[in-house]
C-alpha cells in the first residue's frame, strides 16, 4: 500500500470504534474520527474532532480521504421505541449526508457502513422497533447511491460482538462464562434461544483486509458465525472449555411466545472475507480474555 491512506471513522469513540482505530493505526493508515460524544482519547496518533456528522461534513472537501466508516448511531431497539422520531430521523440523515458528501466530491472516497443483525423481523416478517427500520433504510439509501453515482460501498453487518471489555452484567455470554468460572449454577429458561457472536479482533481485522482490497460498488459481509448455537448446547461446550462445576437447570418458559427473533440477513448472501472462524475458536478467544 502505497503512502498512509487517511480513512474518516464516525463514532470513533464507540466500543467498536476505539477498537477499530487502534488497529488502522497498526496498520498504517491515517485516522480521522469525528464523534458528537466526549470520550477518552485511547488512541493519541488518531485526529479526533468532537462534532456532529452534519456540521462535521459541511463544506468540507474530503477528496483526500480514501475511505469512510460509519460506525455512529443513535440508539438501539430498546431506545428507539421510545424515541422513534429522533433515532430514525439521526441515523438517516446523518447517513445522507455523508453519501452527499461523497456523491459531490471529485475523488469519491469509499464508504462502510455498520449494520446490524439487529435488522430483526418477527415470524410474519414485521420490523421489531423503528431501530432496526432505520438501519435497513440506511441500507437501502446506500444500495442506491453506489449505483446510481458509482460509489463504492460496504455494508458491515455485525452479530453480537465480544472482547475483554465486556461488562458480565450487560452481555449474555459474558455473564454466563463469569457464572461457570466461579461455579454458579445455570438456569435456561428459553431453549428455542440461541447465540450468533463474533470477536472484536474477528471485525477490526476483517475490515482492514477489505480496506486493502479492490472492492466492488456494492457488497454486504456478515460478521457472524455461520451456523447458530442454542443456548443448552452453548452453556455444555462452555461448561467443558471452562471445566465447571456449575449444574445446568431448566425452567418452564412463562412467555406464550418464543423469545427468539429471525434476522432480515441470510447466512448464504454474504462474501466472508475475515477469513473461516468456528464456534470453539471464538469461544476460546472470549474466555482467554476473561483469565
């Protein structure tokens, strides 16, 4: 790669975003992160500008920036149930005005956009919250400018994403691996529920490989295993990597209705190109980081 090539990360100061900088920075490039937040600077080598995206973007001439990630959002689905207006109204427009931004360049810089799995339909094929709509629409936006303007873009579709930053008592997987290291029992309410998740490592290693490649106008890459885990057979291949002692028992699910939620994304439609990872790899990997 010829010369460090400078590349905008939008929600640099995310979970996935301090990691992601760290490891462009490893990898040579140039780092620009633009985050309306005030977070702890991690990475001193990174340019961080505490903006929003409208104003960050504005006039701005990005005709030498070589890509843009986007990793900033406005809530989840639990949030955006509340607050339907501001969320979907922040993250389209916030999308829009970076595919403008692009669209009215002279060298138009490549654009990844963080996804989500979260893009969850219920068994009629009904949007869970106005979260995972906005994100599909965002989708589809940028579907549109890449062949309509010739922009090359990337969607990133991520699972539920681990690393030893993960507080035990926020994630399920965390919490179920703190609970069989000090023996605690396991209790499993919903069968029908299972696990898709991916290391952090897996994400920021995967998009720097595709930073480097020719990419084409437009490609989706899932970042999930490719087959899912339920929940029973998760604790038992966790209970044997961890050698507990912990005991698995089984409650009578209260609900009418599973808890389980299908994704929009198929497993087939996706062009890996982080490489082949299983379950027990990212198990193992999850649980190092816990020692």
């Amino acid at each position: 790669m010829k010369g460090n090539k400078t590349i905008i990360v939008t929600g640099g100061h995310g979970y996935i975003g301090n990691f992601l900088v760290k490891t462009l920075l490893k990898s040579n490039f140039k780092v620009v992160c633009v985050d309306q937040k005030k977070g702890n600077i991690l990475n001193k080598k990174a340019i961080y500008y505490k903006s929003s995206i409208k104003n960050f973007f504005k006039d701005r001439n990005i005709d030498n920036i070589f890509s843009i990630i986007h990793l900033a959002a406005e809530s989840r689905n639990s949030v955006s149930l509340k607050k339907p207006n501001s969320v979907t109204k922040k993250n389209i427009n916030d999308t829009l005005t970076i595919l403008e931004s692009i669209r009215n360049s002279k060298k138009k810089p490549s654009l990844f956009f963080s996804s989500t799995k979260q893009i969850e339909i219920d068994k009629k094929n009904n949007f869970l919250s106005p979260y995972s709509i906005s994100k599909k629409t965002c989708e589809d936006l940028i579907k549109f400018y890449s062949y309509k303007f010739k922009i090359k873009s990337c969607i990133l579709r991520f699972s539920d994403v681990y690393s030893y930053t993960n507080n035990p008592k926020k994630k399920a997987l965390s919490s179920i691996i703190f609970k069989l290291k000090i023996n605690k029992n396991i209790t499993i309410v919903d069968k029908k529920h299972y696990f898709n998740f991916v290391h952090i490592d897996t994400i920021c290693t995967g998009i720097v490989k595709l930073l480097k490649k020719n990419l084409a106008l437009y490609q989706e890459v899932n970042f999930y295993q490719k087959q899912k885990v339920y929940i029973t057979k998760l604790v038992r291949m966790l209970k044997k990597i961890t050698n507990s002692k912990s005991q698995i028992i089984f409650k009578k699910n209260q609900h009418k209705k599973s808890l389980v939620q299908k994704s929009t994304n198929s497993y087939n439609i996706a062009k890996t190109i982080y490489g082949k990872t299983n379950i027990i790899h990212n198990l193992n990997k999850i649980i190092k980081d816990f020692n």
